[in-house]
C-alpha cells in the first residue's frame, strides 16, 4: 500500500469516500442554485437574500470545503501517477495545495465578509 503525508485520506478507501461524498454535495449544491436560477427572477436583491441566511451560508461553505477536499484527492492521484520524480512532484503538490487553501481562505472571506 502507498502511504504519503501528501494524500489526504492516508488510504485509498479513505480517499475514495471522500471523493464521493464531496461529489454529491457539489451535485447538491449544483443541483439547488440550477433550481434557484430557474424558478427565480435573478436579481441583487434576490441573490443577496438568498446568501444572507445562514443556512445557505453554512451549505455554501459545505461545498467550498467540498470542492478543496475533492480537487486535492483528484490531483494528488494524478501527480503521483505521472509525475514519477520525488521533487518535482513535491513542488507540483505544494503549488496546488498552496493555491487551494488560498482559494478556500479567499471563499470564507468573502462568504462571510471577513
């Protein structure tokens, strides 16, 4: 078994149920501003009322979290599977996690105006 602290599940099946999980709520999420978009007249107004409840708030984050967790268990996979050099696939590994978190921070900042 391949184990390395870059992997975010430490195992294959953690990895996979996280990537299955984070898939249904980003189908989720998808799924209920397609809805939102369809069956309402969109508008400021409607959109900020729409992201000051909590709720909607806290379901957004869900899925900001979400779209990390999943795009780092997709790339990890990726990376070690093609890029064979230790060093470059480090690099290659430190610039995505890098540029995720800032993008994750960046969401809660501007979700709940920070």
């Amino acid at each position: 078994m391949v184990n390395s602290v870059t992997n975010l599940g430490r195992s294959g099946v953690y990895d996979w149920l996280i990537q299955r999980v984070t898939a249904y709520v980003l189908a989720l999420y998808t799924i209920f501003l397609l809805g939102f978009m369809l069956t309402t007249d969109v508008t400021y107004e409607s959109w900020s009322a729409l992201f000051s409840q909590t709720w909607f708030r806290i379901f957004t984050l869900l899925a900001l979290l979400s779209l990390g967790a999943h795009a780092w268990v997709g790339l990890w996979t990726v990376t070690t599977d093609y890029i064979k050099a230790a060093g470059v696939r480090f690099l290659v590994q430190a610039a995505c996690g890098l540029t995720m978190f800032v993008y994750v921070v960046w969401g809660i900042q501007i979700l709940w105006g920070l």
